[in-house]
C-alpha cells in the first residue's frame, strides 16, 4: 500500500517527542499499521532542531499553511497549542480535505463542537488521545473499551504540575509557593502556571471526558473550576489526621438531576488508590454499570509519553483512510445526533461532605457556637480537631469534617458563621468517598 504522509506543525517538546518515536519504532508502526508513515512536511518558528530530530531531508516551512495547503498530505498533526492559531489551522486542513491529529485541549475543549461537526460534514477524523492524560490511552477506553457501559462517574487526577506541587505539601511539609517554585525549576510547571494550578487545564480535559461519558455537547465554560493555590500546610497535615489526603481532582458524575463537572481540591480517604498517585503522575476513576470500578494510571506529560499518543493516533488515522466515515467511531463516543441537552448542575446543586478549617477565638461556647448553624441546616459533623490552645496566636484552628450536604446549604452556614464575632476567617475543601 502506498505510505500514509503526515504533515506536523510544531517541533515543541510534543511535536519533536512524536517526531522521535515516528522514527525510532518505525518498524513495529509500519507493521501495525499495514503501511509506511512517512513524516512528509514540517512548519515551525524555525529550523535549529531539524538535524536533531533528522528532518534535514523534510520539506520545512515556518508557515503553517504550506504544510496544510499541500496537497500529498494525508494526515495535519496540529502541536502548536493555543486556540487562536491552532484553530484556524485545524478549521483550514479540514476545509482542505486532511485528517487532524491534535494534542491540544484548549481547542477541543472549547472549539471541538465546531471542529467535530466541519469535520463530520467533510467526512474527516479529528483525534484527540494527546489532549487528555497524556500518554494514558483514556480517551480509547472510555469510547471504544468502556462502550457497553453506562458511565457513572469520574473522577481524575489529570494535572501533572498541580498533583507534584500537593505531593511535595504532603511529603516534604512545604507552603504552595515552595513547592511551585520546584516545579518550575524541574520544569513541570510553565513560567506562568495559571492553568496548572488553577484548575484551567484539568478543566479542558474534564470537560472532553465528560462528553465522551455522558453523550453531551462540549461546555468548556460550564465546568466549575477552583485552583490549589490556597491549600496551606497546615491543610494537608489536618486532612492527614483525619485520615485523608488532598487531590487536585476534575470530577463529574451524572444521577437523576443532570450532570455536574467540577475541577476543585478534594480530600479523599487515604486508602485509596488514587490517593497513592504522586508527583507528575495522572490517574483517572472510572465508575461504569458493567465493569464497575476501572483505573488508568500513567505519564500525564512528557515527550515521549505524549508522543505515544499522537503516534497511536496517527495509526488509527492512517488504518481508517479507506472507511466510510459512517463507520468510523464517533468523536465524542456517541453518534452526534444522538448527543443529549442534559441539565448541566451549578456547583451549588452538588452534594458532597466538607473539610472546614475555621480559624476562631479560644473561648468557651465557640464550638457550640458553631454546631448550632449546622444543626440548623441540617448539617451532620462526622469529626472535630481543635488544637493547640497553647498556641500564642489569638486564634486557634477549628476542624471540622461534615457529613454529605447540599453545597448550598452548606454555603449558607459558612456565610452565618462568618459573622461570628469569635470566627476570625475559614476555609473549606470538598470531600469525596470515592466509591465503596
Ligand atoms: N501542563 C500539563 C500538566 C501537561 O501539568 O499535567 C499537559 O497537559
């Protein structure tokens, strides 16, 4: 068969990554996939790395369109990132009749809906196992491995940078800024590692799985997001007294009442397996009817963990070329006629139960103080931690840990106890039981 000819945009970490397993496991790729890929043309912001990634004898543009304007490419790999350029260049390679191949979250996230419908009226396949969990074949299992099932919940570790910054808070007993800090000197972490740490990131990718587990449109701007910059020390050591450890965890979860996408710091029991998962690792929780509980647990970045992605992409790709795009698998699991307008829940509709860290004036009576909001929302305590009296500080820490509670009753007790005289500040981080 003739060889399949991809075009890459983008000769980053990921792009340069995939460039190197293309190369390197060519063999096994030509024999799984029934032919050759041959990497036909490349654009870039320059041409330093061509020699190192052996690309001398590739046709090389720094635009962009002269990769997706040629006319013997099969396949465009879209590795610039971003939404702005990227889109434009994914929009224009499907107007041009080319398969997409893309890492990019972002522009799934936010643009897939657009992108997968051009795509489906020109007969084309968009693939996307980069954009979420790396190199953990995810999105495959939930759409083709998982497609007898009804999925229930997940519920995701898949920010690498911000589940190093909580794991080095738990071992090493340091403050967010320090833990960042080595983040970014071991170059997890971008310079400016808002994404990272303020859920962005793991929100793009909690709202591409949630379509795929629940036969919804992509809502980017529905997924509640609440970053880990605001966890102290002194947070993960209560958790842990309790029996817990804090997870910057993307959950979502569908019952009766419709579906609810959150990207939040989560306390989880210490005995589960999630709870194990530390540094730059990612995992994902699964819970389906048929299988019931299914973990996936690898590299969420890197290089080459990436690249395995987008290359075992670019052979589905390259394998489907032939197929009436009728019989392909749909891009979000389910046939896009067949996707739902399912209530998406506000995070105030959410039940979850609550680790509060209240810092109060020591003096008798706060505690009762305190237990009687609760009571009067209905607002069950499963554990109190109070420390430390001789502490020189006017304030003491007050734990609490509720049982499962409507968020919203829960913020209206919060907003009646901060109004305590002898309730200096607080804060709270939802808990998960995480299954049985
Ligand atoms: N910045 C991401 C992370 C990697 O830290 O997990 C790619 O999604």
């Amino acid at each position: 068969m003739q060889p399949v000819k991809i075009g890459i945009l983008g000769l980053g970490t990921v792009g340069g990554g995939t460039v190197e397993v293309l190369i390197k496991n060519s063999t096994e790729i030509a024999a799984r996939t029934g032919r050759d890929i041959v990497i036909h043309s490349v654009a870039n912001l320059d041409d330093k790395c061509l020699k190192k990634l052996k690309l001398s004898t590739v046709k090389f543009s720094k635009d962009v369109f002269d990769v997706i304007n040629d006319s013997q490419i099969d396949i465009i790999v879209e590795l610039i990132g971003g939404t702005d350029l990227a889109k434009k260049c994914v929009i224009g390679a499907l107007e041009a009749g080319k398969h997409i191949v893309t890492a990019n979250k972002a522009l799934i996230a936010i643009h897939g809906n657009e992108i997968f419908s051009l795509a489906q009226k020109k007969g084309l396949t968009v693939s996307f196992e980069a954009a979420v969990a790396g190199g953990i074949p995810i999105i495959k299992a939930m759409r083709e491995g998982l497609s007898a099932n009804k999925i229930l919940s997940i519920a995701g570790i898949i920010n690498g940078t911000g589940n190093f910054i909580l794991s080095k808070m738990a071992e090493e007993n340091v403050k967010f800024a320090d833990a960042l800090k080595q983040a970014q000197d071991l170059g997890y972490a971008e310079s400016d590692p808002t994404f990272d740490v303020e859920g962005i990131d793991a929100a793009h990718k909690l709202c591409i799985m949630s379509s795929i587990a629940f036969g919804i449109k992509l809502q980017f701007d529905k997924v509640y997001t609440e970053g880990i910059s605001a966890i102290k020390p002194d947070d993960v050591k209560h958790a842990k007294q309790l029996g817990y450890v804090i997870k910057h965890l993307g959950i979502a979860k569908q019952d009766k009442n419709g579906v609810q996408m959150r990207v939040h710091p989560t306390l989880i029991p210490d005995n589960k397996l999630l709870s194990n998962v530390d540094g730059v690792m990612n995992a994902v929780l699964i819970q389906s009817d048929a299988l019931g509980e299914s973990l996936y647990y690898g590299a969420g970045a890197g290089a080459h963990p990436t690249a395995s992605a987008v290359v075992a992409d670019i052979i589905d790709v390259a394998r489907v070329l032939t197929s009436d795009p009728k019989n392909r698998v749909p891009h979000l699991a389910f046939q896009p006629n067949k996707l739902q307008n399912t209530t998406i829940l506000a995070i105030e509709q959410i039940t979850s139960s609550y680790y509060i860290n209240l810092q109060v004036i020591d003096e008798a009576g706060v505690l009762a103080q305190i237990s009687k909001i609760l009571s009067d929302k209905n607002i069950s305590i499963e554990a109190v931690i109070q420390h430390d009296t001789k502490n020189p500080q006017p304030q003491v820490p007050l734990i609490i840990l509720t049982r499962q509670v409507k968020e919203r009753f829960m913020d209206e007790a919060l907003t009646k106890i901060a109004k305590l005289s002898t309730v200096h500040s607080y804060n709270r981080i939802r808990c998960e039981q995480l299954g049985d």
